[in-house]
C-alpha cells in the first residue's frame, strides 16, 4: 500500500554512494529520510530530508514499509539503526495530504460533537452548521483521493465522543460508497448528508430501555429533520430506513426490497462497518468484514457490499497487525471472496489464516497521528 520508492536505476549507484538502506523495524529516532515515502497514487506520505521520531517510525510500520534509504555519513555506512542526530531546528516532515487529512478529521469531529451537544440539549437542528459539516466531508473525499480508505483504516477515533466519532465515519463511508457507484454531485452531497444524520434521533431519546431506545431512534431522527429548511425529503427517508433490510427483517416498518431507499441500503453498510471495526480500544476491520459477508445475501444489498468489501481488503493489503497469538504480522494477499489474509511475521513466516484455524488478526498496529 505504502512502501519507498527507489530512486531510477541511473542513479542506482549515487545513491549507494549517499545513503544506507535501513529496515524500517532497526530504525532509530533521529535518521534521517533520504528519499521520500510515495503511495502507490503518487502521492508523498513522508517527504525527502524529514528526521524520524518514534511516531514516524510507527508510521513507516503501520504502512506496511519493510525499507527506506536515510542519509549516510560523509565517509562510511552507518551502523544498522545508528541514528543521525538531528539539529535543534530539525522536525519530522509528514506530508501535506496526510497531515491535512487529520487535521480536517479532526475539525469535522469537533464540529459533529458541538452540533449534536445542541440537539441534545436544545431539542433543534443546527441545519447550517451540520449541512457545514457534511460539505466538509464531501469536499475531504473529494480532495484526498484512493488513500483516504487507508486513512480511515487507521484514523484515531478517540478525539471525540462515541457518537460524533460513529456518524462522522459512516459519512465518510457512505460518501466513498457513492463516489465508487458513480453518484453526481448533489446525490453525493445528499448521500453524505444523511449518514451524517442517521443517528440523530439517539440525541432526543431515554437510554433507560436500550432495546426500545434503538429501534426509537430512526423514527425520533426522521421527525426531528422533517421539514427541516435544507434537508431533503429523501434524506429524512434514508435516516428512517436505514436499519430497514432487504429480506424485511429490519425496523421500523420491517419494509424490504425496493421499498428501501438506495441511500439507506448504503447507510446500513457503512453503519454495520464502522460499528464491527471498532472493539474496545483496538481497530479490527476484519470482524465488520465477517458480519458484512454473512448479511450480504439476504439482509444488505449484495453488489454494493462486495463492491465495497473489496475496496477495503485491497486498502489492508501490506497493513501491518497483530495476531491472536501476540505476533505482529503484515497481510499479504486475500484470496478472492475471502476476508481472512496470508500474512508473513517478522520472521518472515506466512500464515494462511483461511487455512489455519487456531490463530487470527486481533487489531490492527495504529500509529498516532500529528494534528498540528
């Protein structure tokens, strides 16, 4: 997914010359880079001339990068993981769209927690700042591109409360989703909107009966939007159906088919996703993976499911984790329709976890992330 591109064969040997190939698993605090970190898309993820920091190194890591060149010194090779010390003015230099990203997760987070403080305590919509909200992140899936999936893999989903972490995401989701199905722009402004707001209504309801409480919440949010200046008749549709499946299981009217709007069938996906992929403290993509394939043919609609699914494994590709058994490892290949990855350890063993059942991918490695 991530990895360091070398530079051209013409300039093979000057490089030899000029730097040291380090593994990214002996690096040091204080190296520094001598080639930048390029995605796949062509974009830096780290830039020439940046001095690592631990939480760089974690970066490198998380990406699945096994190598990288850093400057050597000016007459010999220096020792494997011998770091560099770097001047006082030195800083570790992460990309423009990678920092951007966060620091636009970050806001948008921010901005989720105040809106939905207000419906809480107010009983009203702040239209504006949640219609403000939801531009941001169209624009942000608009502007960052095929590494986005990556980022949202690995996204820190501490930096606000439960809810506005949940909704914000399923936004995001729901917004890659329709960017893949082709949706123009105002169906894609819309779309994102109402994953958005698909959980408004937990905002208006007593939690003293969780079960009444969430089969509530869809017709509590549907009401609180409808009429509502600025948002649509059939995003007001999308927050009511979205927990609504195909083979008529779902609430609140236990509706099925094509009776269900085509942005709640989309909301149910990414509410699904987000809601498996987060246990406890650990991110573990893999579990919502599971629960989407088992509901893929009756309750959820199967060709956006495996459209989207797809996109996910091959974002987990090169992802570094850690197994059930406290090894870390990094994923390797998925066979076709299969959730559970080939992966190699750090002692370069593989492990297929279709094959071997006593084993299993327990979360994923997460680096932190600068915002500022």
């Amino acid at each position: 997914m991530i990895r360091s591109y070398l530079y051209s064969l013409l300039k093979k040997e000057l490089v030899l010359i000029a730097t040291k190939m380090v593994a990214v698993k002996n690096l040091s605090p204080g190296l520094v880079l001598s080639d930048a970190v390029i995605t796949p898309a062509g974009k830096t993820l780290l830039n020439a001339g940046g001095v690592l920091s631990q939480r760089a190194i974690s970066l490198l890591s998380m990406w699945g990068v096994n190598y990288v060149y850093i400057n050597g010194e000016d007459d010999h090779e220096p020792l494997e993981g011998q770091a560099i010390l770097p001047s006082p003015s030195s800083s570790f230099d992460i990309s423009a769209e990678c920092k951007q990203f966060f620091q636009e997760y970050d806001s948008i987070l921010t901005s989720t927690d105040s809106s939905f403080e207000f419906v809480r305590n107010q009983n009203k919509v702040p239209v504006l700042a949640l219609k403000s909200t939801s531009f941001a992140i169209y624009s942000s899936i608009l502007t960052t591109g095929p590494a986005l999936m990556d980022y949202l893999l690995i996204s820190d989903y501490q930096l606000a409360s439960k809810i506005a972490r949940h909704t914000a995401m399923v936004a995001y989701i729901c917004g890659l989703i329709g960017r893949q199905l082709h949706y123009n722009e105002t169906e894609l402004k819309a779309l994102t909107l109402a994953g958005l707001l698909h959980d408004i209504g937990k905002m208006v309801i007593s939690h003293e009966n969780s079960s009444t409480s969430e089969k509530a919440h869809v017709i509590n949010g549907a009401q609180l939007i409808k009429n509502v200046k600025g948002i649509s008749d059939e995003v007001t549709l999308s927050v009511l159906q979205h927990h609504e499946y195909l083979d008529g299981t779902g609430f609140p009217m236990g509706i099925s088919g094509p009776r269900i709007h085509p942005y709640a069938k989309i909301i149910a996906i990414a509410d699904i996703f987000h809601y498996h992929s987060y246990i406890e403290d650990y991110c573990n993509p893999f579990n919502a993976l599971n629960v989407l394939t088992k509901d893929m043919f009756g309750k959820l609609d199967p060709t956006i499911c495996q459209m989207f699914t797809k996109q996910v494994r091959d974002s987990l590709l090169n992802s570094n984790v850690i197994l059930s058994d406290g090894q870390e490892a990094t994923i390797i290949f998925f066979s076709p329709n299969s959730n559970d990855p080939i992966v190699k350890t750090l002692d370069q063993k593989l492990i297929d976890l279709s094959a071997d059942k006593t084993r299993s991918i327990n979360r994923m490695c997460t680096p932190d992330y600068p915002l500022s």
